[in-house]
C-alpha cells in the first residue's frame, strides 16, 4: 500500500487524516525535511475537533484570569496577548506534548534528550494590528555555523481562523537567511537584536507572506527562525483566536537545562520553563514520569490551589510597539 502523508507544505499539499498513515517514521521523516525546507509543516486531523474545543474554554477562562493580573500577560501589539498558562489548568498540554508525531519528530530532531520548555498562548483581540515580520529571536551562532536547527515551535489554533480573525502569516524557507542586517545593534534594545527585517528587507518578506489558516485538530510545527507575523483582526467582525505556542529544544539550544537544578542555579526568571505546584508533580511523575524526563520545569507551589498569579516573563520588546519595533516606547 502507498504510504499516506499528512505533511502540507507550500509546494505539495495533502489532505489525508492521521487515521490513514500506516508508517509514522516515513510521516516524520516527510515532517523533518518540509521544516528544514520550508521551515514549517502542518499535521492535519492530528487531534479530535472536542480538544481544540476545550482547550479554547481552558485558555480563554485563563487569559481573563491573566489579563486582570500586573504582568499576567505580554503585550504583543496593539490588542494582542500572549500569556503561559498553567498545563494543570489547561490539561489539552497532554494530547499535544504526548502526541506519537511530537516525540518522533523531537527526537528525529534533537535526539532523547530534548526538551519541552514552553506552553503558551497567542491572543490576538477584535483590532489587533498586523505584526512586523520577525524572528522570535536572533539566530544562534551555532544554527549560524551548522544550519541545524535547535528548536521547533509547535501551534494548534483552537478555533477554526477566518481570514479576518488575524490569520498566521510566514515567509516559507526564510529560516535560514542571514539576518546580520535585522533590527539590531548598537541602537537596539538587544530583546530585539537580529529579529525584525527593515527597510527594503522588511517589503521583501511581506510579497513573500503565505496566509495560514489554523483549523481545529491540525498543528503546524514551524522553526522560529523562519520569518513570520500574525495579521490584522477586523475590529467588529472577528473573535478572540487563541493559540497554543509549545517549544522543544535540542541540548544544542541557549535554554536547554539538564533539569530543575540546573535551572535554579542559573537563576534567571527569563528562561523559558513549565510552572506547575508540587501536588501536580507528584502526579506526573506517577502517571507520565517519561513525559517529566523531558520537561524543563520550576515548582511554584505546594498545591493546585495555591499556585500563584499569573507572571508572563516571555517578553518580545520589538513587538510591544506592533507595526514599528524600532519605535521607543513612551
């Protein structure tokens, strides 16, 4: 029988469900070529429609706790959000970071020893602004050297996106451009250094924009290197687009960490990490102690009950001014 795949790439788009693949090491392999291609692949019917459902209640009852909260959330732009909310109280973490295509292609990527050290959220609200095209961060020197990647950003949207709900937009097989001329330097605010494209650059990756329209149930698993931004939301006509952000880092990567040891003794809040209480620990480390293994994590309380407020420290400076990262801030 012919192998199906469910990889969709700008140049062979597919169709077929995650029911139809009889050989997940051939899909994952199709997977791991199309990100080093194009920097971005999709899954398509990789998850059950109920889960993308209530993962949008989940997040969305979190980001009001987050929003009312100083520093619960990052802004991203004009009426744009991002905020990490806590995996024990959106519990939809499991299905996306236990997911057989997630940990084949993790360690197809990055070996056993990679890990999972982000599960955020991207909110962009009924106005929000178009964004700059950018990098989540400057390219690493050994990414620069070796053009292999350390990372991989894994998205599923919870509702289905029209194009007037701020669409994901990205400039396929631009991860590896060189971006020594990005916003950056001596005048920028290194949060910023070699992330935004300007001038000429800047109208070359624009012309070069794919929309992507997110459905329930697919995810894309894109590197952020590759050069991308969310677009506008009409003001009167669209509705809150939650999205979940999940990284995965190789050893090779700046924020990898052996473990929470490690973590405390670099003692440096703007790692990216899993927050979770004690009490939730203990049950992982019962039930899923191989998906603990590859947890970057931080205990932040004795119990469920008592975790504490919101504290987004997953800042982009660049963005916080929305069409013009080089614009000081008031």
């Amino acid at each position: 029988m012919e192998r199906q795949n469910l990889v969709a790439t700008a140049s062979a788009p597919r169709s077929a469900t995650i029911q139809s693949l009889t050989d997940i090491k051939d899909f994952v392999e199709d997977m791991y070529e199309a990100i080093y291609r194009d920097g971005i692949a999709v899954a398509r019917k990789a998850l059950p429609v109920a889960w993308a459902d209530t993962l949008n209640h989940d997040v969305a009852r979190e980001f009001l706790r987050a929003l009312f909260v100083p520093g619960g959330t990052a802004a991203r732009g004009y009426n744009r959000y991002y905020f990490e909310p806590y995996i024990e109280l959106t519990p939809g973490f499991f299905a996306l970071a236990g997911h057989p295509i997630i940990i084949a292609l993790s360690r197809r990527m990055f070996g056993d020893d990679y890990r999972i050290l982000e599960w955020g959220a991207d909110l962009p609200l009924p106005g929000a602004e178009g964004q700059w095209p950018h990098r989540d961060f400057a390219m690493e020197e050994f990414t620069l050297k070796n053009r292999r990647l350390t990372s991989i950003a894994v998205n599923a949207s919870c509702i289905d996106v029209a194009p007037n709900n701020a669409p994901f937009q990205i400039a396929k097989g631009s991860q590896f451009d060189d971006g020594a001329d990005f916003y950056g330097g001596d005048q920028a605010d290194p949060a910023a250094q070699g992330m935004f494209p300007l001038d000429d650059r800047r109208r070359e990756y624009e012309a070069r924009m794919e929309t992507m329209l997110g459905e329930r149930g697919n995810f894309s698993v894109r590197s952020a290197l590759t050069i991308h931004g969310g677009s506008a939301s009409e003001t009167n006509n669209s509705r809150l687009r939650p999205t979940i952000v999940m990284s995965v880092v190789s050893p090779d990567d700046r924020n990898w960490v052996s473990g929470p040891e490690e973590l405390a003794r670099r003692d440096d809040p703007h790692i990216p990490r899993i927050r979770l209480s004690r009490e939730y620990l203990d049950h992982l480390e019962r039930d899923h102690p191989d998906l603990v293994r590859h947890l970057s994590y931080e205990v932040v309380a004795p119990t469920t009950a008592d975790l504490p407020p919101y504290h987004t420290w997953h800042t982009l400076e660049g963005l916080i001014m929305g069409n013009d990262p080089t614009a000081k801030r008031p």
